[in-house]
C-alpha cells in the first residue's frame, strides 16, 4: 500500500471529514484490479514491504530429507532403464510449506505466504527433472513402474 502520486484536493468527499493523512491506493485481495482510497493519517504511514520483510525472517524452515529409489551407497544398485522415484521425505510446513505470517501496523496488513512450488532434480547424466510437490514414496509393490509425481527413467 503506497501514496497515491496524486493526492485529491482538499474538500473532496475521498476525505471525508478528515483535514491531515494521505490517501492510499489499495488492491482488495477478494477483489483484483480494483483501486480502493483508504484514509490514513500521516504519521501511519507503514512500509508494507518492511512488514514483509519481518515476517519473511520469522519464517523458520529446514533441509528437505531425500527419498530416492534406488537407494544410493556403495551396496546399492539401480538398472539401466529401470525407473527411478524422488520425493521429499519430511514434507511439512517447514521443509516445504505453506508457511503463513500476518503482521499488522498503523492500519497496514500482511499477509505472507510462503512454499515449495517445485523441486529441480539434477540426474547426473546431463537430465533434468523438475516436480511439483512431494513426490510420491517408493514402495516394493509398485515394481518397476514409474514414478506418479516424480521420478526419470
């Protein structure tokens, strides 16, 4: 929420009874791409990214676990053309989210989210594979299909 640039003339309904502050341009979450004129008076003018800022370092979050078949380590051993499942094996709020703060100050609100869209997965041979989500865990009845959610053959 900044300033407008423009500030409505002294008098203007807009101010309703007020003589001091600034006028606010404001995007209604519920209501996308509608300017809403909000009141404040001068001395509460917030910094809307500082808050966000704050609620960003009070997000505390941890390594994702890796699950992957086949399994590595030097006992271990995967098949050409077998395919291979990788998920997060702690998936939670604070290894992938969401994660939601609010903070409120001098009539400012924010609210902030934050979460794992997707992994990217370096394969080693030169592939790529990026997965929305967890994944799906590996279990011995699902045989040599592949992964549902994540996984590279």
């Amino acid at each position: 929420m900044t300033p407008t640039k423009l500030q409505p003339t002294p008098g203007h309904p807009v101010w309703e009874t007020h003589t001091d502050g600034f006028i606010y341009d404001c995007i209604h979450p519920s209501d996308p791409g509608v300017v809403r004129w909000v009141w404040g008076p001068a001395s509460d003018a917030v910094d809307p990214r500082a808050l966000a800022e704050q609620l960003r370092t009070s997000m505390r979050f941890e390594p994702v676990s890796i699950g992957i078949v086949p399994e590595p380590g030097p006992d271990r051993m995967g098949l050409v053309g077998m395919p291979t499942w990788m998920w997060a094996a702690n998936p939670g709020p604070t290894t992938l989210g969401p994660q939601t703060r609010s903070l409120s100050s001098g009539g400012v609100s924010v609210t902030l989210t934050a979460e794992v869209i997707s992994t990217r997965w370096e394969m080693g041979d030169g592939g790529v594979v990026t997965c929305r989500g967890p994944g799906t865990a590996y279990e011995d009845r699902y045989g040599a299909i592949d992964s549902p959610t994540c996984g590279y053959r």
